[in-house]
C-alpha cells in the first residue's frame, strides 16, 4: 500500500474524519522522514539547520530562485556532514518539478505569503506532506484550496505556526482543559511587532537607516512591504489566533463565526521613510494602505469573544497581547500575571505566573526542553518542525492541519472585507462543512508531539 493510500485509508482515515490521539509507536527508531524544503532563505534555512541536527530526517532536495540562498544551504549541509543534495533552481515553478521525486515524504514551505499555496497544493497533489510557513494563505479561494486539496488527496497540510508550541501558551493550554480558568468567556492576542527595519532595508543595516523596499529591497524588504501598500486589513493573524484558537478547540467542537474589522490611519511607515531617508526620498510619495493598527472583533460559536490586534508599523515592544478570561479567572502575558479565583493569594489582585507554569509546564516541553534549546524562538521552533517530522514518519494526521490552516489564514481576508465595508460583520465559511462538531482535537495530547 503506498503512503497516500495508508493515509487515507489507515491511520489519518481522511483528513474529513475524526481521529483519535495519534497512535505512539514503539520500537520502530529506525523510521525517517525525507524532507525538502521549498525555500532557504533566512526561515527555510532556520528549519533546514534543525532537521540537520536530527538523525531520523534525511534531506534530499531544495528549491530556491536565489543563487546565494541555494550555496549557504548546500554548505550547511557539507558542513554537517552531509552531500549536497539536488537544487531546483530553474525559476519560479520549479518547485513542481522538486515535490515529483519519489524520494521526498514531506515539504516544508518557506517562501513569500503569495506562493505559500500553490506549493502546499502542489505538494499534496504529489502525495507529499506538507508543512507550510504562515500565513497559509492569501485569499478565501486559497483556504479552500488547502482544504478540498488535503480532503481529495488524503495527505495532511500543517501551517507551520511556532507559536502554538510557545512554553508559555502551551502551559496555559494544560491549565485550560484542566479547567483552571473556568468556562472560557474572552480572548485577545495579536501581532504587534514593530517591522518597520524588516519593511524598509537596504541589507546594509540590521535595523533601522534602510528605507528601500521591492527590487532595492533586502531579504523580506523585497515582497512583504508591497502587501502594506496594496492591502488593509489584519495581514498575519496567526501567531496570535493559533494558540487562540487551541484553547476554544476551534474546528473541533468550535467555530469562528463572523468578525468585523476596523483600521485606522496609516502614518507610521511613511513617517519611517522621511526621518530615516528623508522628506525628498522618492519612497516618501507611497501610499500605504494598511491602517497602523487594525483590530478585529471574532464571535464563535460557544459565544465567546476574541479580539485581534495587528500592529506592526508604529515605534512599540515586541507582544502577541495574550489574555485568557473565564468564569474562574484570567491571564493576561503583557504582565506576565494571572488571577485565579479562591487560588490567588489576594483577592482582586494580580499573582505572578511562575509557579503556575512550573506546576503546569506541558509534558512536551518537559521531555524535550534539552532539544530545544537554540532552536529559536525561545525553543518553540523545535516542537514545531518536531510534530511536523513525526507526523510523517507515523503516517499520520499532523497535530495542525489544513482545516486550522484555512480557518486562522482566511482571518485576513475576512478582514479586508470588513474594513472595505466600513467595519461590517463578514461571515467565516465552513471549512469543515459540519464536521467541526465532531472532530476530536489531537493537538500535544501526549509527551511525543
């Protein structure tokens, strides 16, 4: 029987079907995961220096348009001891090309936003895994894409999103289904990140003093900073509705029903511009669509409330704005403090988080914590490209998948809609067509991944 059968038919049962808690497999060591990886520029060669450290992975191909990007993979191979392997390079569709080999088991994905689909469907349509960066997709049509893909085909698509596997999240995630919090009321997370030296970058300054995007541009200078100029709405949802979405078992019992969006006046990345290039910098005459900050309001199912921030072009501290509230409690990460009710200390008054994560700290990071360190991230990318490995070597569903994928990445498009229409409701689809009322999570049930 060969993989995409197994898959469908076996373990994973469809990816439509709800499963049980992956089945852990014993005494079968000996099993590896052949990946390739479809782009290697500074993410793809984070996870592509991961899977080197691993005995049980053996790369076998890579695909990049980038001369520079293909030589520093190819010389961390060798230097990890390893021969260089084939590189696909002959333009920007040669990627379909790479996910044909019978040698490749699953893809990792790490290009610019616009071709995170294609090559997710592509490697599926080949009966290949795929593990793909985040957002997974751009547009309505695209979320569906990754759905009917992985429906039709049997084989799992997982939305790489590290932060699910934050140490942090994951052990509020334990105090969550052991009902620390109570029955969950409210949400909020988001991205707010200050990227203005990733939009603007000339590759001679890490941060700051680069105010060149596009062709001139460096690294993610090149493509991200086109989508600030062309689109207005919450453009990266998932590092914050991801772990959001694990605690209201969204998919799985829950849905997103509708939102509504609302952004203000963009002023930062043009302000960036002119003190840094300044007033006369051909850059000072773009346009920017995006709104500084946009925050989006989600109503689900179970009748609880998330709110999303995206705020990425304004002078702030790094935080994803956490807050978990209950009908028992609330934790909030910007002040790294809880209140659980007839536990804290004092009433009414904040109690620091550090016992708590230390009693509830997940059995994953306990197991794996050594391997993690240096992984990046605070360790999260370890677990993430982990659960992604051992999915494929158990032939099985991958922990994050393409339901999760469609329903955190369709966030933005659904945003845009909102804001074009003055902040009105826009419904989510169904990505599951009905089946989220039965779906079981399967998500970091156990100590493996």
């Amino acid at each position: 029987m060969n993989r995409r059968n197994f898959i469908k038919s076996g373990t994973a049962a469809g990816i439509g079907i709800s499963v049980a808690a992956p089945t852990i497999l014993q005494g079968q060591d000996d099993r590896k995961a052949r990946l390739a990886f479809i782009g290697v520029g500074l993410r793809g060669r984070n996870h592509l220096r991961l899977a080197l450290q691993r005995s049980d992975v053996v790369v076998t191909a890579i695909c990049d348009i980038d001369p520079e990007a293909i030589s520093k993979s190819q010389g961390m191979l060798t230097n990890a001891g390893k021969k260089e392997v084939a590189a696909y390079t002959n333009g920007e569709e040669d990627f379909r090309n790479m996910v044909q080999r019978e040698d490749i088991d699953g893809v990792v994905i790490s290009t610019p936003w616009r071709w995170h689909t294609p090559m997710a469907v592509a490697a599926m349509e080949a009966g290949k895994y795929a593990g793909v960066e985040v957002s997974a997709a751009n547009t309505l049509q695209e979320c569906w894409d990754l759905v009917d893909t992985s429906e039709r085909t049997g084989m799992p698509c997982m939305i790489l999103e590290n932060v699910c596997y934050r140490r942090d999240v994951m052990a509020v995630l334990n105090m969550v289904r052991k009902g620390l919090f109570g029955e969950l009321i409210h949400m909020e997370c988001g991205y707010q990140h200050d990227l203005r030296h990733v939009k603007f970058n000339d590759g001679k300054q890490a941060y700051g003093g680069g105010v060149e995007f596009g062709e001139k541009g460096f690294s993610e200078a090149k493509w991200r900073t086109w989508h600030s100029v062309n689109r207005n709405g919450d453009l990266y949802p998932t590092h914050g509705i991801g772990p959001v979405a694990k605690y209201l078992s969204i998919e799985r019992g829950n849905r997103f029903v509708y939102l509504t969006s609302t952004a203000t006046k963009s002023r930062g990345l043009n302000n960036y511009i002119v003190e840094n290039g300044g007033p006369d910098h051909p850059n000072a005459k773009v346009k920017f669509k995006l709104g500084d900050v946009i925050t989006t309001v989600i109503k689900t199912a179970n009748d609880e409330s998330i709110i999303v921030s995206h705020d990425t072009n304004l002078p702030r501290p790094y935080s994803l704005g956490f807050r978990v509230q209950g009908t028992n409690g609330i934790w909030m990460d910007v002040n790294k403090s809880l209140y659980i009710e007839g536990t804290s200390e004092q009433p009414h008054r904040w109690e620091s988080t550090e016992s708590y994560f230390e009693e509830y700290d997940h059995p994953l990071w306990k197991k794996h914590e050594s391997k993690a360190v240096g992984a990046g991230h605070g360790g999260m990318d370890f677990f993430v490209l982990h659960a992604f490995i051992e999915a494929i070597k158990r032939k099985t569903v991958t922990p994050l998948d393409a339901y999760d994928a469609a329903s955190w990445s369709a966030i933005s498009p659904l945003s845009e809609q909102s804001v074009a229409l003055g902040s009105a409701p826009v419904e989510f689809p169904d990505f599951t067509r009905g089946k989220w009322r039965n779906r079981k999570d399967v998500f970091a049930l156990n100590d493996e991944y």
